[in-house]
C-alpha cells in the first residue's frame, strides 16, 4: 500500500509547493467597461508594481480593481494591452506583494506538470493542476489574428482564469493562462523571449511596434534538391501577396516559397513573426525565396503593422 501512495504523496508536495510559491503573487481583477463589468486575474510582474494579465480581460478598460491574495485591494490603471498576444500590463497605485518569478517557456516538455491559478467563476486564490498537453498550438484571436506556440494543458479551466499564472513545478512562471479550448483542454500564451520583449514594450511605451511584410502563408517541404543545399527540410510558401503590401513591393508572388529573411532561416510563419521586430519598420530586408527551381533574392522594406485589423 505504501508503495501506491507514494507517486500520489510526491504529485500532492509538488503542487504545494507550487501554490504557495505563487498564490500571494496572483491577483483578481475587476474591471467596469461600457459594456458591464468583467473579471480575470493576473499575476505581480515586478516589484514597481506592474501586474500581467491578459489583453482581452482590460479590453475597453483603463483601469481595473485589483484583489491580493490576503485581501488587500488596489487600483491598477491599465499601461499597455497588445491584442495581437493578448497580454497587457497594468500599474497597481499602491503596494503589491512580490513579484512571481518568471520562467521560460521554451525549455517545457510534454507531460511536465504545471500548475494553474486564478479566480475562476470569482473563486479567487484557485489551484489547478495538470499536464503540458501539447505544445506549439495556434490560438486564434478576437483581431482575427494568431498567437503561436500557444500551450496546452488538462489544468482544469474556467471564466475568470484568463490572466492568471500559469507555473512550472518549480513555481516559475511560464504562461499566462488565456482560454478554454474545450472540455479537459486549456491554453496559455507562453512566457518566452518573445513575449518577454512584447512585456518590456508594454512596460516602457504602453504598445507594441511590428514589421508587416503583407503574406499569409503555410509551412510545406522544400523541394529535394533545395533540402540538400539548405540543409534543412521546410519553409512557408506564400498563399496569398497583400496588394500595396511590402511584399507585392518587393515583388513576391503567390507560390514562392520563403526560405530566408536577412539570412536568416525561416521554416515557420512563427519565424517570420519573430523576425518582423519594431527595427525592422521602414528597413531593407532581404527576403530569399524558391521560385521555378531556383533561389531569388528580393529586398523589401517592412511597414508597421496595425495592432487592430
């Protein structure tokens, strides 16, 4: 008997630990818009008072209520909301308790244990547990766009959990939790390189400034012979070209399939997105594509994209 209630014992200390480590970090947030009123949660950011959470929990909003885990509240005016990774940030007016540590989202492997907390339905303080289901997921959002290498988890999921942490077994966090994809599934946006970039620009500008190259695309094969040279196996081939975008500019054409921007390998839209940073706006970019069996370099210059369709 022993033996079957060890894993069990092990599983209850790891996510003990977890919430302790995190729940005085994570807050519930209440926010009045025109259209009512609206909660979420979020986690403390920084020591200067700034607190994660997801932009579509502040969508409308200046400013939210701002509940602790010990009861304390605070208002918080809303810095910077990017709906494009649906992240924003907000600024309490007074003291915060400290801040969560941050991991990194790219070191996840499927079947980690993570660990989701929130105030899901207004339950404020609320622990969840499970697996990184799946990683890499695409998640659609309310400006018709996509937030990339999305993960997915069985942490059990409700209204009121977008915001919140979403933590490693080590209490780090490593997602901010963002939807309910359906029964047993939920997904959070990660924290990674990218999205720590994205946080920093909210934190010192209020926005996010991207290069727009004015392609939709999708990942294919490259061709064999283009494999060999390249030394690798995939790349986007451009489905559609944005008339009097950057890229009907520079010449692209339905078809081509992307294989470099600036020398850089390029076997995901994800890669594109990475690449299309606020220094690229306005800069020459050299974009090499595979075109009727051959290499083509073409040089197109990067507009800003809109944060709104």
């Amino acid at each position: 008997m022993s033996g079957d209630s060890e894993p069990l014992d092990a599983f209850s200390e790891a996510v003990i630990h977890v919430a302790q480590r995190v729940l005085p970090s994570v807050v519930s947030l209440r926010v009045r818009t025109r259209r009512g009123t609206g909660g979420g949660s979020g986690s403390v950011l920084t020591s200067d008072r700034y607190i994660l959470t997801s932009a579509h929990v502040v969508d409308g909003a200046r400013q939210a209520e701002v509940t602790f885990s010990d009861g304390g509240e605070v208002i918080a005016d809303v810095t910077g909301r990017d709906t494009l990774s649906d992240l924003a940030v907000l600024r309490a007016r007074g003291d915060v308790p400290p801040a969560v540590t941050r991991g990194d989202a790219a070191q996840l492997q499927v079947g980690q244990l993570v660990v989701a907390v929130g105030s899901p339905l207004g339950l404020a303080g609320s622990v969840t547990a499970g697996v990184v289901s799946a990683l890499g997921r695409s998640l659609p959002t309310r400006s018709g766009r996509v937030i990339d290498e999305v993960i997915q988890t069985d942490a059990a999921l409700n209204p009121g959990n977008s915001g919140g942490a979403l933590a490693d077994s080590s209490g780090r966090l490593v997602g901010v939790n963002t939807a309910v994809a359906g029964v047993g599934v939920g997904l959070a946006v990660p924290i990674n390189a990218t999205t720590e970039r994205i946080i920093a620009s909210l934190m010192r500008t209020g926005r996010v400034r991207r290069g727009w190259l004015g392609i939709a695309g999708m990942q294919v094969p490259l061709p064999p012979e283009l494999t060999t040279k390249l030394g690798r196996r995939r790349g986007v081939q451009v489905a559609q070209v944005v008339p009097g975008s950057a890229a009907a500019a520079a010449g692209l054409h339905t078809g081509d399939i992307l294989v470099a921007i600036d020398e850089r390998p390029i076997a995901t839209a994800t890669d594109i997105q990475a690449l299309m940073v606020e220094g690229t706006i306005g800069r020459r970019v050299e974009v090499t594509v595979w075109r009727n069996g051959a290499l083509v370099d073409a040089v197109a210059v990067p507009r800003e994209l809109a944060d709104e369709p």
